[in-house]
C-alpha cells in the first residue's frame, strides 16, 4: 500500500529529503576529511617536527647541559631564532620577520621546501638566505636578489615554500628568513636583552627510548627551563589542537543537517495534511490507525534512505576538496583523500536515525484520523494532541546530545550546544507565532486587495512562516555572526591607531643607540611619545614558593607558566593613560626604608594567585631583588604602548642591564616606509612593529578563518534555500487552487504576481531580520564575554545579507508562480485535478 501510494507523489516525497543531502554530505565529508588528517598525522609526525627530539631554551644553555647533549652521541642541528627586521634594497622596503640561523643537516626527516629545490641543503655554504616564498611576492624579490638582515647583506639562494610544521597562519603572522649560523655573528643582532629562542634537535635510533631519556633527566631540563618535544608530543598537541578544529567544523555541518530535518518535519507536515482523506478512507476499509501510519512511516524512511545514499555519495565526492579549503591550518601540505568507510557507515546512521525522528511528529496524525472525515469537510480542524508526542521531543533530544558528546567528548559542550541551539531555534519559532498572531488580531482589512491576500496567505492553512523563519533566519544567524565578529577584531585594532594614539613601536634599542634613534625619530618628523627602558628577569619565588614547590603541590592554584617565562619588566613613577590602579597604592619611586614596592597587572595577579602585601623574588642577572606587591592595575593590552605584567619604581633598576623602547605615531603609509627604511640602514639591529602591518596581518589571518566558517556556513544557507524551495513547492497545489479561484473571480495576472512576491518579500524580510537579530545577540555575547572589547557593529554585512535573501526569497516564490499566470485557468485546474 505504501508503494501503490506513493505513486503520484514520488517526486513530492524526493524533495521531501533533498534538505537533508547537504547535511549528511557535510557530515561524511568532514569525517572522512579528519580521519584522513589524523592518519597523515600519524604516518607524518616525525617529519611535522623534523627530528625524534627537540629541546627549546630563551637562554643560551649552560655549559653543563651543552656537555649533556653533546655525549647523547647522536646526529643534531640547532637553530638561534628571533624576530629582526628584514630590508630588500631592490624595493627599498622593510618587514618583520623570524629569523633562523640554522646549523647542522636540519630537518632530519623530510626537508626544507625550497625553489630551486637545491637551495634547501646548499645555502649553508655562504652568507646566502632562504626567504618565505609569500614575503618575496609581497615585495616583488627574486631568487639572486639580496635582503639585509642586521649589518650583513644576504643572496636570497631560494624561495622557500614549506618548513616542518608551518603552515599558511604561521606565515602570515611572521614570515620566516633561514640563514646559516655561522653569519649569525655577523648581523649584530644577537645583543644584550634581544629576545632569543635556542633550538636543539637530536635523531636516535629506531629502537631508543626517547622517554625514558626525559623521564631520567627531567629535574635536570626543569633547572634549566628547557622544554622538551618528542614525535609523540608533536602528535598528541597537533591531534589535540586539529580535534578541535574538526569538533567545530562536525557541528556545523550538524547544524545544517538539523536545518534540513526541520525542513523534512515541515514538508511531511504539509504532505500529511494532504493524504487525511486518504487516510480516512482507508479507515473506513478496516484500517487501523496503526497500519496507516506504517504506511507513510515506510514511505518516509525509504525517502530518508535515498536522501541519506545521496548524502554519503555527495560527501565522499566533497572531501576531495576540502584538504584546499584548509590548507591554511593544516600542518601536513598532502592530506589524502581515501573514503573512510567508517564516516559512511556513521553518515547513514545518523541519516537515518535523524530524518525518521524529526518525521514522527507529523506521522502522529494520521493515528488520530477518523473516518468521518471522509463523510463531511472539516477544513484544518485541530486533533487532539498525542501524547507521544513528548517520547519524540525527548527522542529527539538524546539524539542530539549525543551527537553533540559523540563530537565534543565534552558534557559542559553537550549541554551548551544543543541548549543554545535550543533557545535560538524557540526564539525564531516565538517570532513566527508571535508574527502569526499579530496579523490574525490586528488584520488591516481597510487596506487594498493586494495587500490583504499577501498578509492573509503568512496565516492560512500550510504557511510557510514558521519553517521559513527556522531555517533561513539560522542559517542568516550564523553567517552574519561571523561577518559581525571579524568587523569587531579588525575595527579595534583599527581604533587601537586612530587620533594621536601611538601606532609604532622600536624595541631592542641599545643603551649607547637611545640618543641618536631618538635624534632620527624626531628628523624624519614623528613626535618621541615614549622612551621605556626594560630590563629581563625571572621570578625566583612567590611568598617563598619556588617552581619545584608549586609543581609539587598538587593544591597550588599558581600557574606554572608564571615562573617559566621571562619578564621584560620597567621602572618608572608614574602610571600611563593605558593602566588604572584598581588594588592597593601605586609607589613611584624606592621607599625611604629601602622597601621595593612593585605594581603587577590584574590578569597575572590571578595567575600568580598575590595579593597586596605579598612577597616577590626576582633573579636579574644573577641578582635576586627582594619586592612587595604594593598595587594592582588593569592594563590595557590592546593599545599599541609600552604595557607590563610588572611595573618597578623609579631608583632600582637604573644601573641593570636594559634595552630600550621607543614609542612614535607616523601620519601616513609613505612616511612609515621612509622612516623604516632610514631605521633599518641606520640602526639594524631595531625592529619595529608597525600598527599598519599588524593590521594587515590581521585582516590576512581574518580573511583566512573566515572563509573556512564561510564555507562551512554556506552548507546552512544552501540548506535553507532548500527548504525554502521545498517548503513553497510542496504547498503549490493549495496554492494553484487559490490563485485559479483569485484569477476566476477577476483577479489579473499582474495581481496575482503581487501577492505571491509580496508575500515571499515580507517573508523573507521576517526570516532575514530575525537572524540577523539573532546574529547581533550573539556577537555581543562573544565581544562582552569572549574577546572584552567594545561592541561597535558594523551594519553594512547585515545590510548585504538582508538584500541578498530577501530577494531570492521573492525570486523563488514567483518562479513557482510561473504556471499560475501563463496557463488559462482551466488548463491548470484539469492538469491537477
């Protein structure tokens, strides 16, 4: 019976499960894609860190842990990073960059990715340089050109294109220059208070147990501040940090398949409501309530089966691609794309299981259908409700927080999501209802006839209202959410240089250099905001609490990190406009009883776990100072000035060892580029972090995790346009019927193109305005509690994306309305009669 049925409706039923193809596809995609990943991870680990072992120190090693490393008796290489300025003469044009001095056959597997290819192992041999392939675009160098780094020129020997584990982000925050370390001297950047990173690798043996080799030495590599990486730390950080990524990307996908089970309940809805004389006959035969609702309950999971096969094809297909979609953030550069069997065999039974659950609700009428239906026309009569209908809302909420857990291994995540999911898909529908009522109470029959039959079809019997609201308005939520929240990064760093805020900064500045960088600054016409002299240190002990302590204290709330890290610290007597004192008293200056009094930021006070009055040891150089937490300030990161984690008063420090810092505010690009240029020839061992090229790095970094999430978001708006085009393809027969009747009684052809686009316009507009609603709620929440910045919209995204759905709304609407208007009445009522 179900098959016999289903004769006149099976392209009806196809498009019930079109909406939910996208969804499965995104679903197998993204699963087959992580699998994959994390298989390549696995076969490709020790190549992503280039030896079995690396250790990484920001001070140069003693001479007992070079003895150390020098008796493990095997193969190594080092390299002594930094960050300096990079000047192209060919240009005339400076950059930022990480400088690698390189010695030894590093990596040990794989190899430096370079163009010529030879030029990965042959640069070595002079003052020759490797040069991110992106950094030479962006200043037009060739293979042959020089970049000077420091006092020494170097020949650009080749582009380089791939390095162990960096990957398009990496890139774009600081493109890397290779130089071989005996020139390193050369350069004269390697000065007191640069900041150094030394690396270490090592390759063993097959069969040697790497750690066992830490394990042994631990209390040794902690005196020393040395942090070890291994082939399986590299695995479990890059699988820990990827799992995420993938978490992410499987709930987006989710939500669009949710999106399209919307679109099912809603099409099967409106079909179920068509087949009630069906039914009631059927009844009246001696069928039980129960064997018609097998009926349609067969020929809506078979529908599920065929949309789900679609799916899982689709998705094998999509998979193929997504390896470029995110190379970006993806340390392995060849992900391969074998269909995983296992993301296929989940793909179908979360089809399956989905699309039936989201189907029973409407399936539930047909158990309450009498036979009397088929005796008198009772029109869109309410049934009573079925009670298990609350075993399906429940069914339908296990199901997803379990997907959500399934995903996330997280019970906060498992109920986060699905309830945030929950209040937006209740605040979407309450507008719907809310919209509905409004026009049933306060219908404006006084206004014209085109008006009055648009507004009355959002109310009548199978609207579409509420399920274009669901899934369209979601869909506009989490894309313009995005688009709300990138605008929010880019404007605060935009902000952070406007007006006369500094928006440059010179740091690594010698004692015997702050004089004349300060005559050059003021010749090239900048105003000399700041100069900060900072002095490096280290924290020895916390109210007596050393780091071996702490680690030792499994009830210590002080972070590790705090005693780990090296503290660039100043001293002045007053406070800056970028820090409020919010605890304590600020001191400027040594207290008369030889007291040192010291002001620390908000955000480490809590990961220090001090308060006022207690005791700070520091180390300078050998040198312990004694100190007391006198004041606690909150300190604006964001601005682009001299803040500190610790502020000293003025007569302690003078006589450290120190570097200095020099804060400026150029008017323009041109001048930038003039007075970097004269800096960098002048002075190069300074570097400079330029407000412009920050926020040129940001916008790249942006524009790059935006279109992953664009592109992942673009499942939910192609999913909601499906359910739009099901939703007002599945109502077309009620409609034909009505707008046959409208063209009958005189109704013109124009007229009826009117009502039908206005309505889709007001329906459109309804769906749009609520998500972008929604979407403006959201990117509050995340720059309120996440990001703690201003929340300053921009309403030109929100502008787009009104326009843009709104108006293929109207368009598909009226292209359903073709046949009504080009076809004689009674043509259309004997094709569907």
């Amino acid at each position: 019976m179900a098959w016999r049925d289903s004769r006149q409706s099976r392209g009806r039923l196809l498009l019930f499960i079109s909406s939910i193809v996208i969804g499965i596809a995104a679903l197998v995609a993204i699963q087959s894609f992580g699998e994959n990943l994390q298989n390549d991870i696995d076969a490709e680990a020790q190549t992503l860190l280039g030896a079995d072992l690396a250790l990484e120190l920001n001070q140069p090693p003693s001479d007992s842990l070079l003895e150390w490393m020098n008796g493990l008796g095997t193969e190594q290489a080092r390299t002594v990073s930094f960050v300096s300025m990079a000047y192209f003469p060919g240009s005339d044009n400076t950059r930022l960059a990480s400088i690698q001095a390189l010695e030894g056959n590093f990596p040990f597997y794989g190899e430096l990715v370079t163009e010529p290819a030879a030029a990965g192992r042959n640069f070595v041999g002079g003052p020759s340089a490797l040069v991110d392939q992106s950094m030479m675009e962006q200043y037009g160098a060739e293979v042959g050109d020089s970049v000077k780094i420091g006092e020494l020129t170097f020949r650009i020997a080749g582009r380089l294109l791939s390095a162990p584990g960096r990957t398009g982000i990496n890139a774009a925050i600081a493109p890397v220059i290779y130089i071989p370390i005996d020139w390193l001297d050369g350069t004269g950047l390697v000065q007191r208070g640069s900041r150094i990173n030394y690396n270490y690798f090592f390759k063993f043996d097959p069969e040697f147990d790497i750690d066992q080799l830490i394990e042994d030495n631990e209390t040794m590599l902690d005196a020393e501040r040395v942090d070890d990486d291994t082939v399986e730390d590299r695995k479990r950080s890059i699988g820990n940090a990827l799992g995420n990524f993938t978490t992410f990307l499987n709930l987006v996908a989710f939500v669009a398949l949710l999106l399209g089970c919307i679109g099912v309940a809603s099409a099967v809805h409106i079909y179920i409501k068509e087949k009630v004389p069906t039914v009631a006959v059927l009844r009246c035969l001696g069928a039980s309530g129960r064997q018609a609702f097998q009926i349609y309950l067969i020929q809506v999971a078979i529908m599920g089966l065929l949309g789900t096969l679609l799916g899982v094809l689709a998705g094998s297909i999509l998979q193929l691609a997504l390896p470029a979609v995110m190379a970006d953030f993806l340390p392995v550069e060849n992900i391969s794309t074998d269909v995983s069997w296992k993301a296929v065999v989940q793909g179908l039974m979360t089809g399956m299981g989905i699309s039936i659950l989201f189907t029973l609700l409407p399936l539930l009428r047909i158990r309450r259908t009498s036979p009397l239906r088929t005796l008198r026309a009772v029109g869109d009569e309410k049934m009573p409700a079925d009670p298990l209908r609350w075993v399906i809302y429940g069914l339908i909420t296990i199901f997803v927080a379990l997907f959500t857990y399934w995903q996330t291994e997280s019970w906060q995540d498992t109920l986060v999501f699905p309830l945030g999911l929950g209040i937006a898909l209740g605040v979407l529908a309450l507008v719907a209802r809310a919209f509905i009522w409004a026009l049933r109470r306060f219908f404006p029959r006084d206004w014209s006839f085109v008006w009055r039959q648009s507004l009355a079809n959002l109310f009548r019997p199978n609207n579409q209202t509420l399920i274009l609201l669901v899934s369209i308005g979601l869909g506009t939520a989490l894309l313009a959410t995005l688009f709300f929240t990138r605008d929010l990064l880019l404007d605060q760093v935009r902000l952070t240089g406007s007006g006369d805020r500094p928006n440059m900064v010179l740091f690594d500045i010698q004692t015997s250099q702050k004089e004349e960088v300060a005559r050059l600054v003021e010749q090239n016409g900048l105003p000399l905001l700041q100069e900060v002299p900072i002095v490096t240190m280290r924290l020895e002990t916390i109210n007596g609490i050393t780091k071996a302590q702490n680690e030792a204290d499994t009830t210590s709330e002080i972070r590790n990190w705090v005693f780990n890290r090296e503290y660039r610290v100043t001293y002045r007597d007053t406070l800056i406009d970028s820090e409020t004192v919010v605890e304590g008293e600020w001191h400027g200056e040594k207290a008369k009883d030889g007291t040192i009094y010291v002001s620390i930021a908000d955000n480490i006070a809590d990961d220090m776990q001090a308060e006022i009055g207690d005791a700070l040891v520091f180390n300078v150089q050998g040198r312990t100072i004694e100190t007391v937490v006198s004041s606690i300030r909150e300190v604006d990161f964001r601005r682009v000035q001299t803040n500190f984690f610790v502020v000293f008063p003025s007569g302690v420090l003078e006589n450290a060892p120190q570097f200095h810092v020099v804060v400026t505010r150029t008017s323009d690009q041109s001048q930038s580029i003039a007075f970097q240029s004269a800096l960098v020839q002048g002075f190069p061992n300074v570097s400079v972090v330029d407000l412009s090229m920050i926020l040129k790095t940001v916008d790249e970094i942006l524009n790059k995790v935006a279109f992953v999430v664009r592109f992942m978001a673009l499942f939910s708006i192609l999913t909601g346009l499906l359910v739009l085009i099901s939703s007002v393809l599945l109502s077309k027969y009620q409609r034909i019927r009505e707008s046959v009747l409208l063209r009958t009684i005189g109704a013109k052809r124009r007229q009826i193109l009117w009502i039908n686009g206005l309505e889709y316009f007001i329906l459109g507009s309804l769906a749009t305005i609520t998500g972008l609603f929604l979407a403006v709620i959201g990117a509050w929440a995340l720059a309120y509690f996440q990001l703690d910045i201003p929340f300053r919209p921009n309403l030109m995204p929100a502008l787009y994306s009104y326009l843009i759905i709104t108006g293929l709304t109207v368009l598909i609407g009226l292209f359903n309305s073709r046949e009504i208007v080009s076809e004689p009445p009674l043509e259309v009522l004997r094709r569907i009669g």
